[in-house]
C-alpha cells in the first residue's frame, strides 16, 4: 500500500486540526477523505475520535456539526501556530 505523502508528514495534532476545520467548512466524511487519497476508513477513526472529544456532533440532518469545544480548540490551535 502507497503512503500518501501529505498524511504522512503531518502530526496527530495537525491531522486532528485539519479534519476538525473541513467539517467547520461543511465538508463531509467523502470530501475529507480526499485529501488524504480517498482512506474514508482514517477519516471516520478521526472523526470518531472527535466525537468522542466532544469536537463534533451529528445533527438531526444526519451532517457533521462543530461543537463550541470544537471551536475553542481550533481557535488555540490556530493561535499556537
């Protein structure tokens, strides 16, 4: 299996920013799932991982939605980098 370049220069923390900013952007699991070539199985452990954070939520639409613990982090993280 070919390692996808991009996934595999970034850190925990950098992928874990990058997911939780594409679903603030609206993007779904598929849309995600591109830029780390097409492993939809990576993008759900993430995106489970932060459910379990309490970072993201499914709404009543069945969509993706960032919570304001979600929000508060990406706003350290961006303010860290």
């Amino acid at each position: 299996m070919r390692r996808n370049s991009y996934i595999s220069s970034l850190t925990e923390i950098q992928v874990l920013s990058y997911i939780l900013r594409s679903v603030s952007e609206g993007k779904n699991e598929n849309e995600i799932a591109e830029r780390f070539d097409g492993d939809v199985g990576l993008v759900k452990t993430w995106l489970n991982a932060l459910k379990q954070m309490h970072f993201i939520i499914m709404n009543y639409f069945d969509e993706l939605v960032i919570t304001q613990d979600g929000i508060g982090y990406l706003q350290k993280f961006n303010s860290h980098r």
